[in-house]
C-alpha cells in the first residue's frame, strides 16, 4: 500500500543552494591524544554533550560482499582499546554481509560540530557471555522485540510484526528473566584506522587520520 501526499519537495535548485561556512574551531597535532581511541572518546563525550546533536553514539555502518556496499544506521555500545561494539540480529542482512567480508566501515556525523570520524576496521562477533551480559541491562520491552523481529526478512503486514511481539511478551511477562535470543549478539570492530574530521573556513578543513602501525598509531594530516 503506498500513499501519495501532497508534501512540498525541495527543487534540485534549492538542495545545489545549501551551503553554510565552517568554523574557527581547528585541529592540531599537538592538541590531539596520541591514542586515537582516547582522543575518539573525548570527541564522543562532547558531541554528547551537546544540545544540538541527537544520537551522538548513532553511526553508519557500512559492510561491503558480493561487490555491493550497503549502509544502515546502529547504535555505538561501547567502545575501548580493543575496539567498537554494536549490537543486532545475527541473522540480520548486515551480519550476513559481514560473514561475507569483515572488513567494515563506521562513520559518526556530528553535523551539528562540523566533525566526522570515519573508521576502517574488521568486525567480529563478541563472546555469548558479552552479548548476554549486555542484553540483561535492555528494556524489557526491546528484550522482547529481539525476539519478534526477524530482522530483514520481508513481513506481510505491521499486524504481524505486533502478533509476534504480543506472542514473545506472553511466553516472557513482564518482570521475569528474559533470555537472549540466540541470533542476536554483538559485533567487535577492531579498528585499522580513524580519521578525525574538523569543518574550517573557506573550505579548508581539518583531517587528521591514524593508521595502526604494529602496536602504535600513526597521525597523518590529509588534504581535506
Ligand atoms: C538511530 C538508529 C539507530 C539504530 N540502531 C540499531 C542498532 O543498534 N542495531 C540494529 O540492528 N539496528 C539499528 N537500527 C536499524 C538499522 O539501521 C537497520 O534498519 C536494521 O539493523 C536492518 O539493517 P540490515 O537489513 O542492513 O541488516 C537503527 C536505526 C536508526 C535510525
């Protein structure tokens, strides 16, 4: 079923328009931590703390098999020296693509503070006893769409979709110990580089990249 609304829609003339001037707010070697990991943290805590940004630990996640990049939204559930953690359905199309190559992408847009961070790196799935671990501190009522969901598979009707949810909150009340689904768990993304992205007048921007070198970073300043 689709609808067809009478919606304004912006003209090409208009969206070829859009265009506002980047701050004053620069990013320089020596004021950057020599981990990027550190310095990835300090950036998440301000974009968190920032009013204008939703979602600060919302970023794209791009897998890439069968020669076809795809991209979706997931949520950055932790992240530490050994790397960054999401979380979804192991049965979903992102994990299937991720079987097909490990090889990822993630990028966080922090529009708002005219920054990006762009991560290249390989994912894996965490231990049972992680994701386990990390499914226990959920809402009950997402514990319950874990399980109602068949992630990316095609669905007949939005009825169904709440039939099934409706089906797992009866056999898992409220209040009881929900288990965690068995295709649902975490992914690691061990990272291989990050590059950090700083919005700068005339078009000249900051973009500042470490790429693992053995067991230290490399910081190099790229043309933006
Ligand atoms: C802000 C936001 C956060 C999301 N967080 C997650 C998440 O943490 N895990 C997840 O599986 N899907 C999340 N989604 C939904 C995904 O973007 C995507 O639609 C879903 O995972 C199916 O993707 P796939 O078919 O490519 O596997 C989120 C979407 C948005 C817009």
């Amino acid at each position: 079923m689709t609808l067809d609304t009478p919606m304004a829609a912006m003209d090409r003339d208009e969206i070829s328009k859009m265009r506002r001037s980047y701050g004053e707010i620069g990013l320089r070697e020596s004021e950057l931590n020599s981990n990027p990991i550190s310095q990835f943290q300090l950036w998440l805590k301000e974009a968190s703390d920032n009013p204008m940004v939703v979602e600060a630990n919302a970023m794209v996640l791009a897998t890439n098999s069968e020669d076809q990049p795809t991209t979706r939204t997931v949520l950055l559930k932790d992240v530490t020296e050994a790397g960054f953690t999401f979380f979804t359905n192991y049965n979903s199309a992102k994990s299937k693509s991720i079987e097909g190559n490990s090889k990822v992408s993630l990028l966080f847009p922090w529009y708002p503070m005219e920054r990006q961070v762009k991560i290249l790196g390989s994912a894996s799935r965490i231990s049972g006893a992680d994701s386990d671990a990390y499914f226990a501190t959920r809402p009950w009522s997402s514990q319950i769409g874990a399980w109602a969901s068949d992630q990316s598979a095609p669905l007949s009707s939005r009825e169904e979709l709440e039939k099934h949810w409706a089906e797992f909150a009866t056999k898992y009340p409220e209040g009881s110990q929900v288990p965690r689904p068995p295709h649902w768990g975490g992914f690691l993304v061990i990272p291989t580089m990050i590059e950090f992205w700083q919005g700068r007048y005339s078009r000249l921007h900051d973009r500042i990249r470490y790429t693992r070198d053995a067991s230290t970073w490399k910081l190099e300043r790229f043309y933006p």
